[in-house]
C-alpha cells in the first residue's frame, strides 16, 4: 500500500489534517460553534465551486471564500442567540444556492461535484500538497503561540471578556483559523462533512481529558486513527474514505459517551 505515491501523499496530508482538526476542534467544541463549522463548510463548497468556475485551486476558492466570511459570521448577531441561528441558517442556505449555480456554469462533470462534496484526498495533486503543508503549519504556529488566549477565551468566555483587553483580536484570530482549517481539512473529507474531523473527535476527547491539554492530545489522536483506518480501508475497499472517517469517528464518540 506505502509502495503507491498517492497513498504516501495521502497520509502525508491526511496526518497534518487530523492534527489540526484535533488541535482546532477542542476549542471549537468549547465554544458551542459546531454548527458555524458546518456552516463555514457550506460557504468552502460555494467556494470551491467559484474556483471551478474560474478556473483555480478548489483550495484557493474555499480558504478565500471561508476566510472572508467567518468574522462577520461569527460576529452577526451573536447577542440575540435565535436570531443568531438564522442568519447563519440563511447565510447556509445562499451558499448552497451558490455553489450549485457556479458548478453549473463551470460545466464540470459529475466527478468535480462529488471531489468537492466528499473529498479526493487519493487525486490530490503536488500543489495543493504543498498548500496543506503551509497552511496547517500556519494554523499550528499560530495556535501554539496563542494557545493561553485561546484556551481562557474558550473555556471561560465570560471572565476573558473582562480580564483580557485585546478579547475581540482573539475571537477573530480564532475564527481565521477555524476558516482556515475548514478549507484545508476539506480535501480528506469534503466540504460537506468537515465537521465530523472538527467536532467528533473534540467531543470525544472531552469525555476523558481533564485538562485543555489532555483534551487536545486525545483530539488529535482520535482524529489520527480516523484518518489513517479510513484512508487503509478506503484502498482495500474502493470505498469512499469520507464514509470511513464518518463511521470511525461516530464510533469513538459513541463509545466515549457510553464509558463516560
């Protein structure tokens, strides 16, 4: 299986994606924001759509278009909670609308619809690998550097507002990285089910870590296992790897639950 080029490629980029998922997720999960990641997916499918239309990176369409939109999502209406909902349920529903539209007019077949939708981590080119690199290391960096923030802000929102003065700069430096790594994280999953390597394997750890660092660690790990039994069983199989990482990750999580 090691002896392909497309398989090295692809646990090469799955890896990085399942460590920043893992790593990001924790403090998505923390802050009650699973669904603006589905969301933000959505807006990374019209984004990726553009991007055929245009004829570019599906990459490039997704991080641009998930950047630009996540901190005025993220700051629409967050005092009124129901009003909340369904702006960011409209905002879903454009770019659903969207995305169908510009893969109409782009032309493509049926294959750039589905690659977009569920995923082609086994057709990803050199490109687009070195993009992940970059791009997860970025996030990685700039999580580690602001992991103190981050974690006061995610754990403990309400004190954070009063004790840390540059609060908004972190709550927008968060959701930049949460774009980020919906658009990247795409390429193992799809944009319509990122938020299974986000939220799940997060959701998960939190059963059993107790402290923020724990949590992250048993993150990744969880998301690791995912990724790398989804991509062996998806080449033994030829089925999808998304559906893989789907039943994996419910798997743990399940289990989690019941144990704890």
């Amino acid at each position: 299986m090691f002896n392909y080029p497309f398989m090295q490629n692809a646990y090469v980029v799955g890896t990085l994606i399942a460590i920043v998922s893992g790593f990001i997720g924790v403090f998505v999960v923390a802050r009650s924001m699973s669904f603006l990641a589905h969301v933000l997916s959505e807006i990374g499918f019209a984004g990726a759509s553009f991007a055929l239309f245009m004829g570019w990176s599906p990459l490039l369409g997704m991080l641009g278009f998930t950047l630009v939109s996540s901190a005025s999502i993220g700051q629409l209406d967050m005092g009124d909670e129901r009003r909340s909902e369904s702006t960011v349920s409209a905002v879903s529903s454009v770019a659903i609308g969207l995305g169908i539209a510009f893969l109409a007019l782009s032309q493509k077949n049926a294959s750039s619809a589905t690659s977009i939708l569920f995923g082609s981590i086994f057709s990803i080119s050199h490109a687009n690998i070195v993009q992940v690199i970059i791009l997860t290391l970025a996030v990685l960096l700039v999580g580690v550097v602001l992991y103190r923030p981050l974690r006061h802000v995610a754990f403990d929102h309400a004190t954070a507002v009063d004790s840390l003065p540059y609060v908004k700069i972190v709550d927008v430096v968060f959701l930049v990285l949460m774009a980020t790594t919906v658009a990247v994280s795409a390429q193992v999953v799809g944009s319509l089910l990122i938020f299974i390597l986000m939220t799940l394997p997060a959701s998960a750890a939190m059963r059993w870590g107790r402290r923020v660092s724990h949590m992250i660690g048993l993150a990744i790990i969880f998301a690791l296992v995912g990724v790398w039994g989804a991509l062996a069983l998806s080449y033994w199989t030829n089925v999808p790897v998304s559906f893989f990482i789907a039943m994996i990750e419910s798997m743990i999580y399940f289990a989690s639950t019941a144990a704890r």
